[in-house]
C-alpha cells in the first residue's frame, strides 16, 4: 500500500461493509474488497488523472461505486471465487 493511502470502510444498503484503499498519488486510485465482485477485489480509477478531489468527495464516490457493483455481483449471495 502506498505511503499516502487512506483506508476507509463504506456500508452498502445490505448492510454488508466494504473496505476501500485509496491512492491519490497512484492516479487516485481506489481499490474493494468486500462483496463486490466473485474475487472480492475490485480496482478502479474513477477520478481524472490531473484532479484532486477532496476526502469527501472520494468516499462519497466510493460508496456509489461499491454499491453499484455489489448490485452487479452476481456472487452477492453465494460464495465468492478466490482470485487465482
């Protein structure tokens, strides 16, 4: 984990808790774990690379996301996949 990562943790309407790392000085880059894909794991740079958006606006964006897709996990409900 970079040296600037902020980890943080979102609630999905499930109730279900998500843990989120984000990078600002690896093109503000967010990674879950949680029920959000078969893996658990999901990657993404949601933010231009030149922006500097504030905490706020990254969680608030995390939480979107995250939510989104656990929607989209067709595993929500079942048993997750291991990544390799």
């Amino acid at each position: 984990m970079p040296k600037n990562a902020v980890r943080f943790v979102v609630t999905l309407k499930s109730g279900d808790k998500v843990n989120v790392n984000y990078s600002p000085d690896f093109l503000n880059h967010l990674e879950f774990r949680g029920n959000v894909s078969e893996t658990g794991y999901r990657s993404e740079f949601p933010f231009p690379v030149d922006s500097h958006p504030s905490l706020d606006e990254v969680k608030a964006l995390a939480g979107e996301i995250a939510q989104k897709l656990y929607d989209e996990n067709p595993a929500k409900y079942g048993t997750q996949q291991p990544l390799f």
